[in-house]
C-alpha cells in the first residue's frame, strides 16, 4: 500500500520511480526492437538486437535469438592451388611472336637439318673427286646384288641417303639399302585395278625426302617414311592428268621434278604437258605437246628454268620455252631418231649436253641451239631397252634386251660393256629392264628382269 506509488511483486519500487519493475522493462524493449526488425534488414536488426541485449547483459547468441537467426560461421580457409596465374606471368612475359621449332636455332628439328646439311655436302664433295676421273676409268666393279623377286621398270637412288627405290610392273613399292644389301620395306602404292606404276621421283632430297609415285591411272601419290617397314604415310594425292588417251603401248604418267620452284611436270599417254605448283596442288600451265603421239620421256633444266625437253614415242624430241605463252613454247624438234626415244636428259653439269636415246640403239648428242646433233654413239643396233645419264660425271649406260650393258664416256669412247655377274662362274646378266645412275657418286643400277639388281661402281684397280 502506499500513496501515488506501485506495489510490485516483491513490494521492490523501480530505481527510476516510475513504478515499472525491470523485468516488465526488458520485455517491452524487446517487443520494440520485433518490431522494428520487420522493416529493417537482417544484420541492421542483429546489430541492434545484440546492442540491446549487450545493454541488459545478454550475450550475442541470446540477440541472434531473439531475431530467429543463428549466428554466421566464419568461412574455411580455400585449400584448391593453381600455377595458372604464375604460369600466366612467364608466357606474358615473353613476345608472343617467338620463332617456331623450325626457325629456333637450338631446337632438335634444326639439328637434325644442320646434321643433314653437313652430310650432304660431305657427300657431295667425296663424289666430286671420283666425278673427275669418271670419264677415264672402268664402271664395271660389281658391288651389290639385290633379288627383288618380281621384275623392276622403274629405279631411283636417293642423293644422300643409301636406298635404292623399286617399283614393279603392278604397284608394290621396294626400298632396299644397296650397302648391306637388305631390303628395308615394302608396301603397296594403292594403284586401281589394272594400272601399273610409271613414274619413281624424290622431292626435298636435300632435307626430309618425300618420294612420289605416278601410275597410268594419271594420279600421283606422295609418301612419307617410305623407307620404315609399317610407318609409311601417304602425304597427298591428286590426279595429274585426267585426258590419258588410251594406247596399246603406252608410256602411262610421266613426270619430272623441279625443285628450286616446286613445279612438277605430268605428261605421257596425253597431248598437253601439265605444270602443278606441287605445294597448292594448282595446275600452273598447261604446255601443247603438238605430237600425235606420246611423250615417253621428260627434262627439265634446272638451271635456267626455262628449258623442257620431251621424247616422243615417234622418234621426235621436242624443245619447248616455258618462257612463251603455251601455244607458242615449242621452239625446236629433232627429227633424227627413227623410233621409240627411250630417255631424254638435260645434264646439270658436265657440259650441260643433251643426250637422247631410242630403241634403235642410237644415242646422240645436243645443242639446244641448233636442229642437227653433234655426236652420234651407235651403242648396238636395236633391241635398247634403257638409256641412263649421269647428271654430273661425263658417263651414260645403254642397257639391251640381249642381256648386256654398255658404258660410254661423252666424247664417245667405250668404258665397260658388262654381260656377266661378277666371280668365277658368274652366270649372264638378264634382259635389261631398267638402268639409273645415283645423282652424285658414280654408282650404276641395272634391272633385268629375272628380278635381279646389280650396282656397278668404277673400279678401284683401273
């Protein structure tokens, strides 16, 4: 009982003299701040919610409480670790143009081409000392003896390396290594049915050789790793010549090779002679043979780059200046041969001489300048199945159906003339299919075809 003032409870009176107890206090501040915390937002609420309570003497969870909320859970430190901003650092920090594997100095594909350009030069040099004397001495020193089991029709020596590459009547493809004599693979060249192969030449020599095949089919193919037994890889192919007339006794595809500019030059059972950027696969030019009949055999000049010489299966060779336009290109035709021209060549060196050859035996000599020859060697009369020149050494082979060889210089006179296998009881050579000089070292290929392949060299004791 007392006069203006509340009896509470405990009959305690508030400190404040307002008659309210402390308790009753904190319950009304507490319904305020509900209140409030409807239209303010969650840590605006927490915040005042635990000011509050820290004012009454709550703790900070009985705050978090009183809003429905518990209280957020300091975040885990990230364990996950990248190198890519590092690494992101180093490769900017360097130019972004940089020179290729190629072009790098120290990488390993420019010591492999620095290695071949020094061996190829070796090679190239020891040749040149025997290529002096090549027209003096004997080409009858018989250094291998290759059974390829199926006859041959076409050769080709690699410049640097020591292969010697076949091709059969059909479209399987031997590479054989002429000094230990062991044949290194065989595949086929994926011919139609039918066809057969016609046309053996390397491209890039001077670095990682690429071998082309031509078949009567009028398609080239080239090949990468011809010489690794299941590794070979066919690179690109494409049809060369689409006009092929037909023929009972045709010459199929033949091309040469030009590798200073990359043009390939396909012609044979057609009356055009087609120029192909080989990179592109364009046809540059087309050149009118003006023959009526095939071309059985190509050169080109690989000096000036503007000669091209064709054989002709009516005994012609033709002359022709890529210089012109293509209708007026033909500029000179030799009419001496009487018959089928086995081999036509344009000499690199030497005298830069052309020499032709046809079945009847007869091989004359050539200046482009003029219509009549200057030489004539009558190596045999008829059955010539093969003529072969070398591009550096004054030295050429006529290979015959009567089972023999016979070896000139270029002014005319007789070096060897091979019909027996070297030894005691040596039995006769076959029928010559197939003759092919290497392009630098004095070295002959014949084929005959019983399958066997002898390589000549100059002998050593002449």
């Amino acid at each position: 009982k007392g006069g203006d003032g509340a009896v509470g409870g405990g009959g305690r009176v508030d400190a404040n003299g307002d008659g309210r107890s402390g308790s009753l206090r904190r319950q009304q501040q507490q319904q305020q701040l509900l209140h409030h915390s409807r239209h303010q937002s969650v840590p605006a609420n927490f915040a005042a919610v635990a000011g509050a309570a820290g004012a009454g003497g709550a703790s900070a969870a009985a705050a978090a409480a009183a809003v429905g909320r518990s209280p957020t859970p300091m975040p885990a430190p990230i364990s996950v670790q990248s190198r890519f901003y590092p690494w992101s650092c180093e490769r900017f920090s360097r130019p972004c143009m940089g020179v290729t594997e190629e072009l790098d100095p120290h990488s390993e594909v420019s010591a492999r081409r620095q290695w071949r350009t020094a061996r190829n030069q070796a090679v190239i040099d020891e040749a040149a000392r025997v290529q002096k004397v090549a027209g003096r001495k004997k080409l009858d020193d018989q250094v291998a003896i290759l059974d390829n089991e199926v006859e041959m029709t076409f050769m080709e020596f690699h410049p640097y390396e020591p292969f010697l590459v076949l091709a059969d009547l059909k479209e399987q493809i031997s590479v054989w290594n002429w000094v230990t004599g062991q044949r290194v693979n065989r595949f086929s060249n994926g011919n139609s049915q039918g066809s057969r192969l016609s046309s053996l030449k390397f491209l890039n020599d001077f670095d990682d050789a690429l071998l082309l095949v031509g078949s009567d089919e009028g398609v080239v193919r080239v090949w990468r790793n011809w010489s690794q037994r299941g590794e070979e890889k066919l690179v690109t192919a494409w049809r060369a010549l689409s006009d092929l007339l037909p023929s009972s006794r045709g010459s199929g595809l033949v091309c040469d090779w030009e590798q200073d500019t990359g043009h390939l030059f396909a012609s044979g059972d057609a009356r055009v002679v087609r120029v192909w950027n080989a990179e592109r696969e364009l046809c540059v030019q087309d050149i009118p043979t003006g023959a009526d009949s095939c071309v059985t055999s190509m050169s080109v000049d690989r000096l000036g780059n503007s000669l091209l010489v064709c054989g002709c299966g009516d005994g012609t060779v033709r002359l022709y200046d890529r210089r012109l336009p293509p209708r007026e290109a033909l500029v000179l035709t030799l009419s001496e041969h009487k018959g089928w021209v086995v081999n036509v060549h344009l000499q690199k060196g030497a005298g830069r001489e052309l020499i032709t050859g046809s079945v009847a035996g007869d091989v004359k000599f050539w200046d482009p300048r003029f219509t009549r020859s200057v030489k004539t060697i009558q190596a045999f009369q008829g059955a010539a199945t093969a003529l072969a020149v070398h591009d550096n050494a004054p030295v050429l082979a006529c290979g015959s159906l009567h089972q023999f060889i016979k070896i000139f210089s270029t002014t005319g006179d007789t070096l060897s003339h091979i019909r027996y296998h070297d030894g005691f009881l040596g039995q006769r050579i076959g029928p010559i299919s197939a003759l092919a000089f290497h392009p630098h070292k004095v070295f002959l290929a014949a084929g005959s075809t019983d399958s066997i392949v002898s390589i000549y060299a100059c002998d050593a004791r002449s």
